[in-house]
C-alpha cells in the first residue's frame, strides 16, 4: 500500500479571548467575510481551549498556501486527520480546521 502524505504548515492554534472576539467581528462590527460563529463567551471556541488547529498547504519546497475549497487538497487532509482521530469540519465549510473530537461518554 502507497503511503500517503499530507504537507501542512500551522496557521493557528490556541486563541486568546481577545483573538476570538476580533475574529467574531470580522463580517459584524468589521468589514469582511464572517469568519467564525463563536463570540468567545457564550460560544467557545475550540481553539480557545488549545484543542483546535487551522492548517494550511505546503509545497515540498516549503511555499505555504490555503487551497481553494475544490482542491483535493483537502480530502487528502481530512482522510490523514480521520487517521490519528481528529476531527475536520469540511462539512461546515471550514476546511482548514482540525479539532479533538467529543468525549464520548
Ligand atoms: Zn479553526
């Protein structure tokens, strides 16, 4: 069987408060495409907790770049996450994100 592998380079990890809620803004009080749907407070966000990460592509010469939502960049990606129990949320839209999943009870 072929390995496979997935070149990323770390976007964001862990957020502060203050990260979160500029985030939050963007697309509501700030111009632009809105970005995340957690206000930091009454929603948390993941990444507020440190176990979120946001990954992008990386080239073999290193060159980091965020693939378009087409590519197959991102199955690739998702299908290396599915692989050590991560969680992607490419169904939501947000490609580049990758979380702990659940505790199950
Ligand atoms: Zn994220």
């Amino acid at each position: 069987m072929a390995q496979r592998a997935c070149f990323v380079a770390l976007i964001e990890g862990r957020r502060t408060l203050e990260r979160q809620q500029w985030l939050y803004a963007q697309g509501r009080t700030r111009p632009g495409p809105k970005v995340t749907p957690c206000d930091g407070i009454k929603t948390r966000s993941k990444h507020q907790d440190g176990i979120a990460a946001d990954y992008w592509a990386r080239t073999k010469d290193g060159r980091v770049y965020c693939p378009g939502p087409l590519s197959p960049f991102w199955e690739e990606f998702a299908a290396c996450a599915a692989k050590i129990k991560l969680v992607t949320l490419e169904k939501k839209g947000d490609f580049d994100h990758i979380e702990m999943p659940e505790k199950s009870a």
